[in-house]
C-alpha cells in the first residue's frame, strides 16, 4: 500500500514539474524540435531494415552474411521471407 502512494506522489510531483517547465512556449518549442529530430533519426534507420532487404535477398550490393543466408533459403525454395515481405509492403501501401 505505501509503494502504490510513493508511486503517486512521485507521478505527480513528475507531472508538476513538467507542467512548470513547459508553461514557456520557448521550452515547448525546444522540445518539439528535439523529439522531432529523434523521430527523424528513428525513421532514417527502417530505409536499411531487415523487411525492407527480405524481399530482395540475392539484389543487394554488398554481401552481407544474413542475407547470403536468405539467398540460400530462397534459391532452395522457401518463399517465407519474400511472402512476408509481399503481406508487409501491401499493408503498409493500404494506410
């Protein structure tokens, strides 16, 4: 019982303090733009993902050992990966 009060009293002396720095606009304006270049940063990184290189095992310019192992799924006849990179791209051309 006195954990769940701590836990409230540090909740609200948390949102108490972000409610005391955020009232400038200045520092509303300053973390817009700092969660707004994580974001960024975040987004960068998915162009060279694992779903986005799933599709095209054997198109790729570098080898990568990951890849020439999917290589070799697919040319054995597996289509797990391609299929799944199919399903993702369809659901995501859909939003």
């Amino acid at each position: 019982m006195r954990k769940r009060y701590l836990a409230s009293v540090a909740g609200a002396i948390g949102a108490g303090v972000t409610g005391y720095l955020l009232k400038d606009e200045e520092n509303r304006n300053k973390l817009k733009e700092k969660m707004n270049a994580v974001k960024d940063k975040l987004m960068d990184n998915t162009e060279d993902s694992t779903l986005e290189e799933a599709g095209k095992p054997d198109q790729l310019e570098e080898n990568v050992p990951a890849q020439e192992e999917n290589s070799k799924m697919v040319s054995e006849g597996s289509q797990f990966g391609v299929q799944y990179y199919n399903k993702a791209k369809e659901e995501e051309d859909s939003k």
